[in-house]
C-alpha cells in the first residue's frame, strides 16, 4: 500500500476543505414532501488542499504521482494524515483527478489537488 511521500510535507490549511459524500437519494413526489432514502453504508467525502513546495519537493511529488508504486498517476489508493472534523487521522485517499500546478516564484510550486477520503 502507497503512503504519501515523507519528502513532501502536509498541505496548507490555505483552500483545505471536506466535503462528506450524498449517501442519499431524493424521489420528488407528485403531491407530499419528497421521499429520501438512504443509496450508501459507505461513509466517504472529498478532501481539497494546497501544497506549497520547492522545486525539489515538486520532483518528488510529480516523481510519486505517477509511480506505480506510488499514486499510479491517481489510480491508486494511498495513506495519508489527514486532518477532518473529527479530528487528524490515517485513511485511504486516491486522486479524483490529476492535480493542478502553477509557478509562484522561480523556486516555488503551488499544488492543487482534490482526493476521495475512504472512512473504511
């Protein structure tokens, strides 16, 4: 099992939020309020987050990204310490899509990215 590189350090609290999933499916009725059911047992939501790195931190991330070994280019699930309501813990996380770059200084990166959290 990948875990989130020790070269890279935590993400900013800077843009960090938790969204907890919709386990829950709305039927609109023709007359009445709406029924609601519940879709899902599984508890899950999706993390955002900033890494501000150095240049070298940002080869590693990249480096780490795509390894098979690693995130696997985002297919992958991985480790990481995560920091949510109920408070800092280790869960299962994958990419739901490549993260977003962009240069701040000549030796300076900013990451964006956007994870699915697994509570299992």
């Amino acid at each position: 099992m990948a875990t989130w590189p020790a070269t890279v350090p935590a993400p900013s609290l800077e843009g960090y939020g938790y969204n907890p999933a919709d386990i829950t499916a709305r039927t609109e009725m023709s007359a009445g309020l709406p029924r609601v059911r519940r879709k899902s047992v599984a508890k899950f939501g999706q993390l955002q987050f900033n890494l501000k790195l150095n240049s070298a931190q940002a080869a590693a991330f990249e480096s780490w990204f795509y390894d098979e070994a690693g995130a696997n280019g985002g297919a992958a699930w991985f480790e990481m310490l995560v920091k949510l309501p109920a408070g800092t813990v280790t869960k299962m996380c994958r990419f739901v899509r490549p993260y977003e770059s962009q240069l701040l200084t000549p030796d300076r990166w900013q990451f964006s990215a956007v994870i699915e959290v697994s509570y299992a």
